[in-house]
C-alpha cells in the first residue's frame, strides 16, 4: 500500500471521528439553571437584598428533613405567602414547587415522596408584612 491510500485511509477516519462527535453532542441533554435566565440575571440584585434582610433580621426558616418529608418553621405566622422550591442541579425534570402556607404556629410540611434521592437547593422566596425575603441551603434527601 502506498502513501496516497494511508493519507486517504486518514482523511476518512478523520472524517468519520468528527461527524460521531457531532452526533453525539446533538443527543446530549443540557438542562438551564432556568429558562428566562436573563430576566432573572437583571433581578438578581432583589434577590442579594433578601438575602441580606434574612440576616439582618434573623428570620431564617428552620427546616428538618424527617423520612419523605420537610418540615419548615417560620419565624411568623400572619400574612406569610411565597414560593418553596426544591431545585435539582442535576435534572430539571425533579424541580418541584409549593406554595408557603404555614399553619398558625408557623409551621409546614412538604411532602417530598415525589423527590428522588440526591443534591437539591431548598429555596424558599416568602414575604411577610409587606417585607421580601429569600433563604437558600443544600439538602441532601
């Protein structure tokens, strides 16, 4: 065999190796932090001062994971609304929401026997008396 037939040879492994790797990245899933990254990218700054009236006025949510479920105690219980996410880095499909409705002594638990076991980020956005707070932690179920 010559050299024209192994430079032909190469080119088409070649050939060959870059279109496998192109189908290959078109099959692979990519999952977005979240869709309207933009959006949320502008308002972040809102979320930062949430952030920081939780500390400030130490009303951080207590949470304890018991068997499938989570149990959150808020530091008030009149006019408290929001949102409870549990955000699954790896797999959007495992998000889930619910709504904050504690009962009257502040209390609310989650069923969480949907959730898979694995890394979740327990964010909950919740507002009280007029006032916007956000806590953000890493549970492990």
């Amino acid at each position: 065999m010559n050299w024209g037939y192994k430079i032909a040879i190469f080119y088409t492994a070649f050939a060959a190796f870059i279109i496998a790797l192109v189908v290959i990245s078109f099959n692979q899933k990519y999952d977005l932090v979240t869709e309207d990254y933009y959006d949320k990218e502008l308002k972040f700054q809102e979320q930062i001062d949430k952030q920081n009236l939780v500390n400030t006025n130490s009303k951080q949510v207590v949470w304890k994971h018991e068997g499938k479920s989570l149990n959150l105690v808020f530091p008030a219980t009149e006019k408290v609304s929001g949102e409870i996410k549990l955000f699954r880095p790896s797999d959007a499909a495992m998000d889930f929401k619910v709504a904050v409705m504690p009962d009257s002594s502040g209390n609310q638990q989650v069923d969480i026997t949907a959730a898979s076991s694995g890394k979740y980020l327990l964010q909950i956005d919740w507002k009280e008396n007029d006032k916007s707070y956000f806590q953000e932690c890493v549970i492990i179920l």
